[in-house]
C-alpha cells in the first residue's frame, strides 16, 4: 500500500493525448502531430473574427489583408508552424492595424493571447477537416465554416524569380472538386479565422525532414502568379499546388 501511495504521489504528470474534433484549450483540435515525445497540434477558434473597420457594409466577418502595394517581409513560410511567425511579423510592419493578421494577434478568444492567422498549410488542413470542425461546431456553438474565401497569413513570395507584390494566399472551402488553394489581392475583405498551438508550441517537424509525407503529395493544379490555372509552361514562374495544401514555386528554363 505504501509503496503504491508513493507511485502516485512521485511519478511524474502524464499527459493525456488529444484527438482530432476535441474541444480544447479555447477552440478545436483540427491538426495533430504524434511524431515526436510531446503531442503537438492546432487548434482553430470556434468563430469568425469581427472587422474593426469597415472594409464592407454587407458583411462584418470579412477584412483585407493588407495594403494592396506593399510586401511585408516575413510573412513568406507556407508550412504548418508557421502562421504565428507570419502573424507576428506582420503585427510588426503593421502595429494595432485592423487588417487580417492584426484581428488574429489581438485576439483573446476563450481566454487565450496566443491566437494567429493561419499559414497556407495551416489553413489548408482546416479545409480538410471541414465535417469535423462542424459537428464540433454544431455540440458547442459558434461558426461553421463559411463559404466565402478564407485569408491565410502567407504572402506571394516576391523574390528574383518573380512573384506578384500585390497577392497573398487563401483557400475556398467548397468547390465542386472540394477546397481549393487561390490568391486574392491583399486589399479585398475575405473571411478571417483564427487558430493557435497546443500549448502554445509550434515547434513542428521541418518541412526539410519530412521526406516521407512529401513523397506521397499529389499535384492537383498549376496556377500563375495571379492565380489562374495554367498547364506546364517554360521560362514562366508557376505555383504547383498539391493536396496536401502545400505550393512549390517553379521555373522551368528551356
């Protein structure tokens, strides 16, 4: 007896592991890592975010997401854990703004301060987990996921290859082929939700490591810088969209 007590009160905390569709630390679980010791995962808040200024008169859950000419550096990573860094980077360039990223950063939905516009990986797996996230929705109120686009914090990269100043990337939910990935002019008003770490870590596995879950990606669909679907083309920059919400950036030199 004596020696169970002491198991008990000695041992250390075992962590409960998280599923998919759990109400958890303020929102939904709709991202999982179990790659490593310490479960690791996103978690997407259960509504919109209100505009604070007033980008549309029809529609008070839609903001731009930034200035139309301008490239805010740092807002460029596409890989899931990178959504607060472009957030936070553009809180920088862009202080107490009323833009996308702006609503996320200040946010403190369910008591949490750690909230951020979610990258296009990041984004694109809510897309995935769209009848999850809604059953949740449906138990414990708040707002389905909307029709309209949806912003992610990832600019166009605008680098020596090309790229456009003047878009960033975003997702639409319901198509006739499910989710698509798109780019938006960044001052147009689309839907804005956020999402934040498990524990407010988002130390996930590099994407230079993932070898394994790159391999087995599929192409679903070669855009141009503005968006528009094009075939394999040469000396063109193209974005190569897969189905795992990741973007490659090609040129092919012929």
């Amino acid at each position: 007896m004596k020696k169970i007590l002491f198991i008990l009160l000695f041992s250390p905390t075992l962590s409960i592991a998280q599923n998919l569709g759990d109400f958890y630390q303020g929102g939904i679980i709709f991202y999982l890592d179990n790659s490593g010791i310490i479960q690791k995962g996103l978690i997407l808040d259960t509504s919109y975010l209100e505009a604070t200024y007033s980008w549309s008169s029809q529609d008070i859950l839609i903001s731009d997401w930034g200035p139309n000419l301008h490239y805010c550096n740092g807002t460029e990573d596409e890989f899931v854990g990178g959504g607060k860094n472009n957030t936070f980077a553009f809180e920088q360039d862009h202080p107490g703004g009323d833009y996308a990223a702006n609503l996320c950063f200040n946010s403190s939905s369910g008591g949490f301060s750690d909230w951020f516009l979610p990258s296009i990986d990041e984004l694109w797996q809510v897309m995935l987990n769209i009848n999850t996230i809604d059953s949740v929705i449906n138990i414990y109120g708040g707002d389905i996921i909307g029709p309209n686009f949806h912003w992610s914090s990832t600019q166009v990269l605008v680098d020596s290859l090309g790229g456009d100043i003047r878009y960033a990337y975003g997702a639409w939910p319901y198509t006739t082929n499910g989710p698509y990935i798109s780019t938006k002019s960044k001052n147009t008003a689309y839907l804005v939700r956020s999402i934040r770490c498990i524990d407010n870590d988002c130390s996930f596995l590099l994407p230079t490591i993932m070898n394994e879950y790159t391999q087995k990606k599929k192409l679903i669909s070669v855009v141009d810088p503005l968006g528009r679907v094009v075939g394999n083309m040469s000396n063109k920059l193209l974005f190569y969209i897969y189905d795992d919400g990741t973007v490659d950036k090609k040129i092919i030199i012929e």
